[in-house]
C-alpha cells in the first residue's frame, strides 16, 4: 500500500497543472480577449492570439515539473525528464515569439502598403513568413544548444596509435 502512495502527489501535481493550463486557455484568455475587443488590433490583442494554446502546455509543464521534483525516482531519469521539459519550455516559448513577431511585422507592412509606402513586390505575407521561420529557426538552434550543453562530455585518451 505504501508504494502506490508514493506516485499520489506526483500525480495530483500533474493533474493540477492540466487544470492551471485549462484554466488559463479557456477561462483567463478569453476574459483576457472580452477586455481588448473594442480596440482594433491592440498590442493586448496580438498577445492574447500569440498565448493561444500555449497557455495549456505551460500549465502541463509547470505540473510535470513539480511531480518530477516531488517523485522519487533515479537522478538518471529525473535529469531526462529535466532536459525534455527545458525543450519543451524552448519550444513553447518560440511559438509564442515567432507568433508575436509575425504579428507585429504583418501589421506594419500591411500599414506601409496601406500608405503606399512599400514597394510593389514586397508582399506582407511573404515578410511575415520569413519573419515567423526566422525565429523558429533561432528557437531551434538554442533548443539543440541547450542540448547540448547538458551532453555528457566525450573526452580524448589522446593521439591514436
């Protein structure tokens, strides 16, 4: 009876982080969207559509985390699991900057076409593409450089026979 008590806390610690995430998703952002909606396309706004399920998968890390920390398994495993939630915390973070960054270079270029600022083959979409791979692309690589600074080292026994 003992050992499946161990697993209770860790696994309510998941649970409420799926509830936090729940909760922030489908009841703070949309409160969030009812106080920004009569202002057209505000910097709250653009943040909230950036949030947009993102919000749920912190909430789920934030709850993984604590298990991990709260369970008592091998430091081999834990230190897995560790790594696995700073990737996904790197990758969540990317979306919502990639999304951000999308957004705000989407409105200013469709503002220069507006005023005729821009030049003709400068398509918003294309810019706001570029933009969005742009960050991905500087997400994944401190993503595989975080990875890499938590590698086990290979050292050299020194020059071949």
């Amino acid at each position: 009876m003992i050992a499946a008590n161990i697993w209770v806390i860790p696994a309510a610690l998941v649970a409420a982080g799926l509830v936090a995430g729940l909760v922030g998703e489908k009841v703070i952002l949309p409160v969030v969207a009812r106080r920004v909606a009569y202002r057209a396309r505000s910097v709250e706004g653009l943040m909230r559509d950036s949030l947009r399920g993102v919000v749920f998968v912190w909430g789920a890390a934030l709850g993984l985390h604590a298990a991990i920390l709260s369970a008592h398994i091998a430091p081999d495993w834990s230190r897995l699991w560790q790594r696995l939630l700073v990737i996904v915390a790197i990758g969540s973070v990317t979306v919502v900057v990639a999304r951000l960054a999308g957004s705000f270079v989407g409105v200013y270029t469709r503002h220069l076409h507006r005023h005729g600022q821009a030049p003709e083959m400068l398509s918003p979409s294309i810019i706001t593409n570029f933009t969005q791979l742009l960050v991905f692309l500087v997400g994944t690589l401190i993503g595989l450089q975080s990875l890499a600074a938590h590698a086990p080292t290979l050292h050299s026994r020194g020059p071949a026979p």
